[in-house]
C-alpha cells in the first residue's frame, strides 16, 4: 500500500471524444471496445487496442444514463425516457499501431428497436443476460439473433418501484416490484410506505444453481432516495409473469446511509454489494450470509464525503470509488482498507469500470495480435468518466501480496 501511495500513477492515456461531462461507462467482456456516452446523449465507442474511435453516435436526445453491450448489440439508457437497442458496428482496424489513420466512413450503429421508459429517477437499467443463450443464438447472417435477456427499470408511472422487462420480445414480466399499499409522504407520490423515496439504483440476478440443476431464484437489489437498500425475491417459480409486485418477497432492508443513495454495484459473482452516497459512508452488504449473521451490513467511514460512482474488479476483492473532487480511491473490499488514490480529474467522476481480467475471458476470444505481456496490461485498465469531459485510463498493479 505505502508504496503505491508514493508513486501513484498518472494516467496511461485519456480520451478527450466528448464535449460534455461524461456520465456513463462500459468495456465489453473481451476488453476490445470501451463505451463512453455523455450529457448530451452522444455515445461513443473506442477501440482498446488503437484508442481510436470506431463508431461516435447521437443515441439520445438527453443525458447517459446507462450503456451496455449484449452479443452484437448495444443497449443505450437515455434521460429522455428512452432505452434503445442498436447493432453493433464492427471494428475494421485491428492493428495495435497507435499512430495508424483512424478508420473512415464508420457507420453508425442501427437502431433496432426502442422502449419508452420512466428516467426521472437518473437511474440506469440491469441486464441479465440469459445464461447459454450465445450458444444458441449466434449467426452468420448479416442480421444477428438478438440475445435473450432480462432488463429491469424503474416502474412506467411509480419511482419506488420496479420492473422486469424481456429482451428481445419487450414483454414486461414483472411490474410494480416495492409496491407499497400506503399513502406516499411525497405530493408527487414518489414514496413509499416508510417515504423511501425514489429508486436510485438497482441490480437484477439469478441466485446460484442448486445441486439438483434447478435453476436459482430471481432477485433484485434496490437503493433508494432515503439512503436505504432492499433485497427481494421472486417465490413463485410456477409463474414467470406477476403485477402490483405481488411474489416479490422482502428478505431484508437496510438503512446504512444518510443521504441519498448516489450509486451501488454489485460483485461478478452476485456475493457482495458497495453504496456510496453524499454522505462520508460506504454501504457494504453481504449478499450470501446467512439471515442470522448480524455482520452481513457494514457502513464504513471515510474522511471524504460526497461520491458518486463505484466499481468492482473482476474478482470481488478490490473497488474503486470516484469523488466528487475527482479523485479515484482505491479500497480492499474485504475490510475495505484503503489501497491509494488516483488523482488527474479536477471535477466530479460520475462513472468507474475496471476491465475484464484475463480468467474472466474465453481462449477464442484473444487475438494473437497482442503478446501476452499486452493481454495481462489491459486486463488491469481502470477507466474513469469526469464532468471535465474526458476518460481518464489507468494500468493499476496487481495488489497481491
């Protein structure tokens, strides 16, 4: 830890696409194509290997919420109460040389199919893709299968609440999950029975696999305005279709923050869950302990207040939280002990993504274009979003002991 602390690294490289703050984050699971989209709905996608741009696009008329890639797909979440779902447009320049021409007469990606959807409570969506269907939806075609999913959002009409669509048949299976019979204390009716407030964040899963092959319960994990968080389950497995959140089992709520809830992510492997919020906390859940471990809710205390965005590596173990100050902190998540700071942006960091390591990818997937010592660099990437309208890339150590 010391020594990180006294050679902090600068950045390896920034993107400087936007000319607006940049508000969201995606790399895909291959580590080639990192996503960025910005206030003013402008989304773009930059090869890893060139660090130029392959394909720049007007995918909404407002601000990112949220950017995701899904087979040869990209799901864009807009302010302007638009999710859209695009065709990929594939890079033609591979070549790793850095000071090669930009590619040209890029097409833009197209527009496959949109849903109109509720953004007031700046809240992006969760995919749950399904699991094997790649196995079974690919294609040579020039059109390809789009890739069974599940997506959730918040509710059409009730910000307290939730909703489960399916992808691609835009079926909404679940509606109203956090349904709460009371008045709301809000006169625009945003709360809920203890006036939590809007849905700031959510994550959508499956619980493991049981022994007898059966496939796990369906689960969502909610933040709200109040500062709290929930998780719910689905019971009735019989029915894969429910209204007014009836069948969504409360299993517990939290209230760990005192202000509202900024941004919360979850682990790969669906273990462990990090708030942060306006407030000096970090909100740390335990996601597999059992009912009884009173251990499983920490809030921990840091000496910076204000943050908006959080991110997980791909093995669980270590975070990073962006600041309102525009530094990066860097955390251990097992007792969230404190690894170093990251320091070049000057504004808010509204948006973190580490890069897939090189166990998170599949042997077909690596080209032999990039040496080995080039793969494992990249599978350490940490990119950074700013109100300052740059991406900030950083090539962390390992830190092993």
């Amino acid at each position: 830890m010391s020594s990180f602390a006294e050679s902090a690294p600068s950045p390896i490289h920034l993107l400087r696409i936007h000319s607006t703050p940049v508000s969201v984050l995606h790399i895909s699971e291959d580590n080639e194509r990192i996503y960025s989209g910005d206030s003013s709905g402008q989304v773009a996608c930059t090869s890893s290997r060139t660090l130029r741009v392959i394909t720049s696009w007007k995918a909404h008329t407002d601000g990112l919420l949220g950017v995701e890639e899904l087979g040869n797909e990209i799901i864009t979440h807009g302010r302007d109460n638009k999710l859209n779902v695009w065709t990929r447009t594939e890079d033609g320049s591979t070549s790793v040389n850095l000071g090669g021409p930009a590619p040209i007469d890029q097409p833009d990606p197209t527009l496959k199919y949109s849903l109109d959807v509720n953004a007031l409570n700046y809240c992006r969506f969760s995919l749950l893709p399904i699991p094997g269907a790649e196995n079974t939806s690919t294609s040579t075609s020039s059109s390809p299968t789009s890739l069974p999913a599940l997506i959730a959002l918040p509710n059409l009409v009730e910000s307290s609440q939730a909703d489960v669509w399916s992808l691609p048949s835009q079926q909404r299976l679940h509606a109203g999950i956090g349904n709460q019979t009371a008045r709301s204390v809000f006169s625009d009716g945003r709360g809920g029975e203890v006036s939590t407030g809007i849905i700031m964040s959510l994550h959508l899963f499956r619980t493991a696999t049981n022994d007898s092959g059966t496939s796990g319960h369906l689960r969502l994990l909610l933040a709200y305005e109040n500062g709290s968080v929930a998780l719910r389950q689905y019971k009735n497995v019989e029915s894969e279709v429910s209204v007014e959140g009836k069948g969504w089992d409360l299993l517990w709520d939290a209230k760990l923050h005192k202000e509202s809830i900024m941004a919360m992510r979850v682990s790969r492997d669906n273990s462990l869950a990090l708030s942060v919020s306006a407030d000096h906390l970090v909100g740390r859940y335990d996601l597999v302990a059992p009912d009884d471990d009173e251990s499983r809710f920490s809030a921990h205390r840091t000496k910076h207040p204000g943050n908006g965005s959080v991110a997980f590596r791909d093995d669980g173990r270590v975070c990073a939280i962006g600041g309102w100050d525009g530094k990066i902190r860097l955390y251990s998540t097992k007792k969230m002990k404190p690894l170093g700071t990251l320091r070049y942006h000057k504004q808010n960091c509204n948006a973190l993504e580490f890069a897939r390591s090189r166990n998170g990818i599949r042997e077909d997937e690596e080209d032999e274009e990039m040496s080995e010592e080039e793969l494992t660099r990249r599978s350490r990437w940490l990119l950074g979003g700013s109100s300052d309208n740059r991406v900030s890339i950083w090539e962390l150590m390992s830190f092993e002991k």
